[in-house]
C-alpha cells in the first residue's frame, strides 16, 4: 500500500525535541557515549558548539560522526555489525534509532534540516543526503528485513516526506528525490518475495 503526496511533515512531538535543542544555551562541543560489548570502532570528529548523544550495545560496531557547526546527533545503535556515518554541516538535528544486526546507515546533512531515522530488523540500508538553503524534513522507518532506501532532498525550497516501509515477506526499495518545496508521505508494506520498488521524483 503506498500514498502519494500529502501534507506529512514533523510531528509536534518530534518539533518539541526539535525546539528544545535549538532553544538551548551551548557552549563549546558536548559528547555523551554510553557502550556495551566489545570490539566497537568510533570515531568522532565535532567543531563548534555540537552535541552527541550516543548508545552502542553490540559487538562489531563501526561507527563515525563528523559534526562541524552547531549540530545535535543522537543516535542509538543496539546489535550487531552495524556500519553507521554521519556528517552534519551547519545546524542539523538527527535521531537515529537502529534495532538489529547488519544494518548499513549513511547521513549527510549540509544546511539547516530534520531527520529522524527508525531501522529495525536485519540487514538494511539507509543512505540519506539533505544539502541547500531550505529547511528539509525528513522521517524515514524500516520495519523487516532486507529493506532499501535511497533519499535525496536538496534546493532552495523546503521538502517534506514521510517514509514507512514494511515488508514481512520480500526486500522493499525505495528511492525518493525532492528538488523545490515538496511534500510527500508513503506507507508501503511488501510481503511478495520477488520484492518492491518505488521510485519518486518531485
């Protein structure tokens, strides 16, 4: 089942995190990791007034973040063989939340913009880029295993999209492109083994 485009955007929830962060005093850059398990590799990289709000929980993790600005990441990584990047330029907020093992995640967010990241299951691939002047939402959730997405958000004109993939039965890709002030929500479930694949550009 998908949708087409629609209002979507941020939750009130999500803008009072949102609101809270970028309503705080900061000085200088602030790091928070808490971690289980062994042979987690992380590298860290923040200049300005940056924060990082980090769980590890697993083995085998490789992780990195490079945060220049005045960026909040907080990000939570329990399993497995998770291979996670992240850089943000400017003033970005992120949350990622990764359940389960082999999940590959890369974010890249130059300007001024919102993702929040939701992965369970096993064997993902999150690969999001949000570049421009705009101020572009995104909120992207894979349930299952085997899942695919591939976003793209950039221009002078503020995007949104809401994305909800499950697929119980059968990989699932999505491969989304927002150039100028676009809105767009889908909700996709896919149980055929041979698989899904949805593509849109706006």
């Amino acid at each position: 089942i998908s949708s087409g485009s629609g209002a979507g955007g941020i939750s009130d929830e999500q803008q009072t995190r949102v609101d809270t962060w970028a309503n705080s005093s900061r000085t200088g850059n602030v790091l928070y990791i808490d971690q289980v398990g062994e042979n987690n590799t992380v590298g860290i990289d923040q200049t300005g007034t940056n924060r990082l709000d980090m769980n590890i929980s697993g083995n085998n993790n490789a992780i990195s973040s490079f945060q220049t600005n005045s960026n909040y990441l907080k990000m939570e990584v329990p399993g497995w063989g998770n291979n996670v990047t992240t850089n943000q330029t400017v003033s970005n907020y992120a949350e990622t939340k990764i359940q389960g093992n082999g999940n590959t995640v890369n974010h890249t967010q130059t300007g001024n913009h919102i993702l929040f990241s939701s992965i369970t299951g096993d064997i993902n691939t999150v690969t999001t880029t949000q570049t421009g002047t705009a101020s572009h939402f995104l909120d992207v959730k894979l349930t299952g295993n085997n899942n695919s997405a591939l976003v793209e958000q950039s221009g002078n004109l503020p995007n949104k999209a809401n994305i909800d993939l499950t697929n119980a039965g059968g990989p699932a890709t999505l491969d989304l492109q927002q150039t100028g002030g676009k809105n767009f929500t889908i909700i996709q479930s896919c149980t055929n083994p041979a698989g899904c694949v949805t593509t849109v550009r706006q």
